[in-house]
C-alpha cells in the first residue's frame, strides 16, 4: 500500500514538473475599483474547493493572514463565507492612501493559488487649473494686455497631481470648444498605470474677432474625487480692442412729429471708448456733452461689453429735419466710422425687415412652385406620369382621313347615362325606322333611276339638317351604326318587269 502511495505522489511530482496538473483555479471580485479617501471596499476571492489557510499581500509590503476567527489587521478584515466553502476575501473599513495599489490573494488549495486586483484610491488635483494665455499681436509675442481683431492667442491649461489624471474641458462664454486643441499630455507618462499621482496638459489655438471682446475663456476639470459643487475652473476673460463697429452703417428711425421733440438714439460697438459726432448740417459738428440751437448731444453711455450708445436730442422738430440726413462720427484709438442716420414721421413698421434666412426661404419657396410648373407643363406635352391616360396622340385610319374627320380634333370621353344602361333595346329595323322619322334626310325631288342588271336606289343627302360636327371616337370605343333599308314594293316589282 505504501509502496503505490509514494508512486501515486511522484507521479503528481512529474505531471506538475511537466506542466500536465491542472493548477486551481481562484476567482477574485472585483479585479479593479476606484473609490475615495473614508470609503468602504470589500474584495471576495473564491475557488471550488475548499482552502487551508486565507493570505493577502498588500501594496505597502504587508502580508496578512485572515480567517473569520481572526481579528482585523492594518486595517483589513476577513470577508467571505468561510474557508471550508472555499472563499478568502477581505474587507477594509476606512480606505487610506497607503491602500492605493495592487492586493494579492493567496488560498491552499490542493496547491497554492493566487490572484490579484488593484484599488484606487482617488485624489482630487492639489489646486485650480493653471491657465495662461500669450499672443502674438503686430509681431510681438505678449503674454498680457490687449488683443486685436484677428490676433492668433495661444492659452495653456495644467492640472496638477491628482490620481487618476483629470480631465481638462474648454469653454468660452459657457459654449464648449472642439477645435484648435492639442493632444492631452501626462506627466510622468504612464502614471495613470503605475498608480502614481499625474500632471496633465493642453493647448488652445484660436483667433478672436470683435465679438469676442470681453468674453470668458475657462478652463475646466473633472474629477471623480472633486466635491459638488466646489471650484472647477480658471477663467481669462478676452480683451479685444477694434474700431467702432455695427451691422448697418445707414438707418432710418421713426415715429417721429412735426412740432414735437425727438431724439435720435445709435447704437455702436468698440472697444475702448468711443467719442460721439454728430453733424446736424451746414458744417455744425456737436461733440458730446455740447448744444447749439434746438440740438443737443449727450454724453454716451455704456451698455457693457463693448456696446455704447449715443443720443442726439433735437427740439420741436421741423419739416426740414425730415428731409435732411444726420451724421454720426465714432471714434477710438484703433480707428473711426461714420454712420448715416434719416428720421421720418411714419409708424414703426410692425413687420420690421427680413432677415437673411427669410429671403433666402422666399427664392427658395419660388424656385420650387417654377419646377412644380415646369414639370407639369413638360408632362402633359409629353403624356409623361399622370397624363399617360389622356395622351392625344390618335392613331389615324387611312378612312379616317379620306372620310373628311379632323385628325387633330382632341378625342372626347362618351359620357355615360346609367339611365340608358336599364332601358331594353328595340329591333333594330324598327328603331332605325322610328330614328328616321322626323330626321329624313331622303328628297324624293327626282325619281329612282334604275340601271339595267341592277337594282340600285339613289338617294340625296340633305346636309342642312346637319348642325353637329362629326365625332371621332377611338379604336376602343363600340360605335352603333344605323342601316337604312329600302324595301320592295309592288310598283317596284312591276316597273322591273
């Protein structure tokens, strides 16, 4: 007995030296979790058979021996259902830093098996994002100041030392920005992997224009151990100086009355501040804050973000104010415009103007209805789709032709009496018969000749009877035709004879 024991054991020894023993298999739940500073965390590892002893390595070079009869150690306690049912888990209460990393999971088995999952333990980056912008501006490279209208910036963003790394997203005045965006750097390069707190950074490249002046440029990061509600973002706001600008150059105002005061209100954007000119005629310049005779300017006011707007008070207004044309003269350091603004005595229009997308609604709307017609005009010259059926072209019969029928005369439908479809037809002799009278077309002016070896009757057509025109009626239609008969009578027999 002894003897097949030992060679029950070396054989095992050699299957497992050459790789042939299957090792135990051990299922560890989960193999990977992210959770915060304080939380709770409870791993199960588990195999089919039960095990000898429960060993967890842990990332800060522990090695702990847990059993449900055991008490907790650094911090770890055991979680399962028992070692005889074959499960070695274990449970950490109040998750540290030092508890960042990989856990192994070692169980006795029939031999020793082993598994491992990594825990996270998140940090939230160690301040704000660090956004700076620099820009390039009539060849000079400054990093702070004002921009001009389609200088190139070039913002930097970083978020420092958090783990994982962060996620940085851009926004200018709340809306995201998707172009002009560089590759998402680490630092150190794999830290996201080693379990290492990261540094990460992007670019931003983009020109402004005008309308850009005094928006804000924000950048955002998102983290799974930030707070609600706490402090996210670093915002620059853009300073973009241009000339006095606006959509329209020429305006009419209305509403305005004879003998009434008015006051001319523009409105225009620039930045910095502009001065108001207005030409009230015959060369008289008003600057702001100034007045000559029923005119008066006053000082402009500023409407925030780059929009001001100035007001040109006239006193008791005349006919000839509504004749003539003001106007206003902007200027700033970047440069100056002159705006054209006419008043009138009539309402404000209640429609107000077409915008761009209306008129181009209407050309559209028009070039339809004219294919519409188009289309529908080619289909009936053609007998094209729901014409198909109505197609004039008639094939003419050589009689047809000969017999005096217009063969372009468009052919007529018959129309249909349901009340003739019940009413029982009558011999035709007899109908032919009751047909001919009243409508005779025979004239009985000269006397029947008659031809040797033949009995033929002439008979004349009285074609003034005749009001309607001749009917051509399609190959597919029955046609009923009348057969006048002449009948023998006795002095015809005898004249024959």
């Amino acid at each position: 007995m002894g003897v097949i024991s030992f060679a029950l054991i070396f054989f095992m020894i050699g299957l497992k030296g050459m790789g042939l023993a299957k090792t135990p298999q051990i299922e560890i739940i989960p193999k990977y979790v992210m959770v915060k500073t304080g939380d709770q965390v409870t791993v199960l590892c588990r195999a089919g058979e039960p095990t000898e002893y429960c060993r967890i390595t842990t990332p800060f070079q522990k090695v702990i021996i847990l059993a449900p009869t055991r008490p907790p150690k650094e911090g770890y306690s055991y979680a399962g259902e028992g070692l005889e049912n074959g499960q070695c888990g274990f449970r950490i209460d109040n998750v540290q830093d030092q508890n960042n990393g990989i856990h192994g999971c070692y169980m006795g088995l029939s031999d020793e098996a082993s598994a491992n999952m990594t825990i996270v333990v998140a940090r939230p980056p160690s301040g704000l994002p660090d956004l700076s912008v620099e820009f390039s501006s009539a060849g000079n490279i400054k990093s702070s100041g004002a921009l001009q209208e389609n200088d190139v910036f070039r913002a930097s963003c970083a978020i420092r030392y958090s783990r994982p790394a962060a996620n940085i997203t851009w926004f200018l005045d709340g809306i995201q920005i998707l172009e002009g965006l560089s590759y998402v750097a680490q630092e150190p390069p794999h830290c996201n992997e080693e379990g290492s707190l990261c540094s990460v950074m992007q670019n931003l490249t983009r020109s402004v224009s005008w309308k850009d002046n005094g928006k804000r440029l924000a950048c955002v990061m998102d983290h799974f151990a930030l707070e609600i509600g706490s402090q996210n973002q670093t915002i620059y706001q853009l300073n973009v100086q241009y000339k006095p600008r606006d959509d329209e150059t020429s305006t009419e105002q209305f509403g305005f009355e004879i003998g009434k005061p008015g006051m001319i209100v523009k409105h225009v954007h620039a930045n910095p501040r502009p001065t108001f000119q207005w030409n009230i005629g015959e060369g008289l310049w008003l600057n702001e804050g100034e007045h000559s005779g029923r005119f008066k300017a006053d000082e402009a006011i500023n409407n925030g973000h780059g929009a001001w707007y100035g007001t040109l008070h006239i006193d008791s207004l005349t006919a000839s104010d509504v004749e003539k044309v003001f106007q206003l003269r902007t200027t700033n350091s970047v440069g100056s415009t002159d705006y054209q603004v006419s008043i009138s005595t009539m309402d404000v229009p209640s429609g107000g103007t077409l915008g761009a997308g209306a008129v181009v609604g209407i050309v559209a709307a028009i070039l339809i209805v004219l294919i519409i017609i188009f289309l529908v005009v080619f289909a009936r010259t053609t007998g094209r789709w729901c014409f198909s059926g109505t197609n004039s072209n008639h094939l003419i019969k050589p009689d047809e032709t000969a017999s005096g029928i217009n063969p372009y005369e468009p052919i007529k439908k018959p129309k249909i009496n349901v009340a003739n479809i019940f009413i029982k037809k009558k011999d035709k002799v007899a109908d032919d018969s009751e047909e001919l009278k009243g409508k005779t077309v025979m004239t009985d002016q000269t006397s029947p000749e008659k031809k040797q070896g033949h009995d033929v009757v002439y008979a004349e057509l009285d074609l003034q009877q005749v009001t309607k025109p001749p009917i051509v009626r399609s190959a597919d239609e029955k046609t009923e035709y009348a057969e006048i008969i002449h009948t023998k009578t006795k002095k015809d027999s005898e004249n024959k004879s």
